[in-house]
C-alpha cells in the first residue's frame, strides 16, 4: 500500500496538475483584502450617491474576476507582452448597451486597478506597503466624493415639444418653462438633436439633487 503522500503525487504527476501549495494562503490572505477595499469603494462610496444596483453587479464581478486573472498570470510567469496583450482583451469588449458615464467608467478603474495592485503584490511589496495604496484609494475617492465635491450635480435628458423656445434669443423663457413643468430647480441646460419633422428636441437639463424637496432622479 502506497502512503497518501504517494498517492498524491503519482496522481499530480498524471494528470500534471498540483492540488495544493503555500500560495493558496496567500490567495485567501489577497481575497480578503481585495473584498474588503472593493466594498468600502463599491458598497459606501459609490452606491449611496448613485444608487445603480446594476454597476454593484458588474463592479463585483469584475473586481473578481481581474484579480484573479492577475492571481493566476502572475503564478504563470508570463512575459510582459503577453500581460499587456490578455489585458488589451478589456479594451475590445463593450457592453452592448448605453455608453457609461464617465463616474461610472472612473469607479471601474477604480475597481480593477486596486485588483491588480493586490493580486499581483509579491515578495518586493510588503503587505504594509499593498495597504497604504488601498487606503490612499478609498481615502482620496471619500474626499472627492463626500467632502470637496459633495454638491453633486445630477443631469436629465427630456423630450421637449416646444421647439419655438430653443432659440438663444428665448433662453429665459425656456428655462421657466422647464422648471415650472419639471418643478426642478435647474442650474443650466443644453439642446441636443432637434426633429423639426415632429417639432421636438432634445434638451438635457442639470440640477442639485441635494436642492429638491424629493429624491434625486438617474440620469
């Protein structure tokens, strides 16, 4: 009868595959860490302000899934032409959806940077050194976001029907008109495409959300 630690490896060797080594802790010790900054970013950061259940989903998931395609590139030991080439993959896939607005787009940056920085973290970057980088992150985005611009101006695109006051010439009536039918308090707004066929445009109007006497509106 061979021993167990025999077996294991007649078994590695035939299926050329490792079942276990050190790293795994090291994966369970990044995991943690990675979950943690990804939720305070996420969770407490961007959610209360955007209430978007749909990037939760996909900041989640692709926070997870960078990392650990990091994890397992980074134990491959491939060069860095061929790194550069597997990541040019994200610059090729779109969504086939609405553009994503520029925040949105800058958390998800947010997100699969500080994915890599913890997956890909080795022996030449300490722990201590992998956190301060997480916590300048979350630190400066808290700034940003609840302190140095906490006046957020939140925009709304309407279809508006009439087209005699789009002029330059009638901007104040057109600016009293959308506030008394939007009973918004608008800061400025812009016209966009103009259908003279229907005799409609456009027009997307920016606000303070903090400003209204109800809940701020998606844009």
């Amino acid at each position: 009868m061979l021993p167990i630690a025999a077996k294991t490896e007649t078994i590695e060797q035939l299926f050329n595959l490792k079942w276990f080594d050190e790293d795994f802790y090291t994966l369970l010790l990044r995991l943690l860490i990675n979950l943690v900054f990804m939720t305070i970013l996420i969770r407490y950061l961007y959610y209360p302000i955007a209430k978007r259940k749909d990037y939760l989903f996909t900041y989640y998931l692709i926070g997870l899934i960078t990392f650990f395609l990091c994890f397992g590139l980074k134990k491959l030991d491939i060069d860095t032409g061929m790194g550069l080439g597997l990541f040019a993959i994200f610059g090729i896939i779109r969504y086939r959806t609405d553009a994503i607005e520029i925040k949105e787009m800058t958390y998800l940056f947010l997100v699969i940077g500080i994915s890599v920085v913890n997956s890909l973290a080795s022996k030449q970057i300490s722990v201590a050194e992998m956190a301060v980088i997480n916590l300048v992150v979350v630190a400066i985005t808290y700034g940003l976001e609840y302190v140095w611009l906490i006046k957020h101006e939140t925009r709304k695109t309407i279809v508006y029907e009439k087209i005699d006051l789009i002029v330059p010439d009638r901007h104040d009536e057109m600016m009293v008109d959308l506030q008394e039918r939007t009973g918004l308090q608008i800061n400025r707004f812009e016209v966009g495409k103009i259908n003279f066929l229907d005799d409609t445009a456009q027009v997307r109007i920016y606000y303070y959300s903090e400003d209204q006497n109800f809940s701020s509106f998606s844009s």
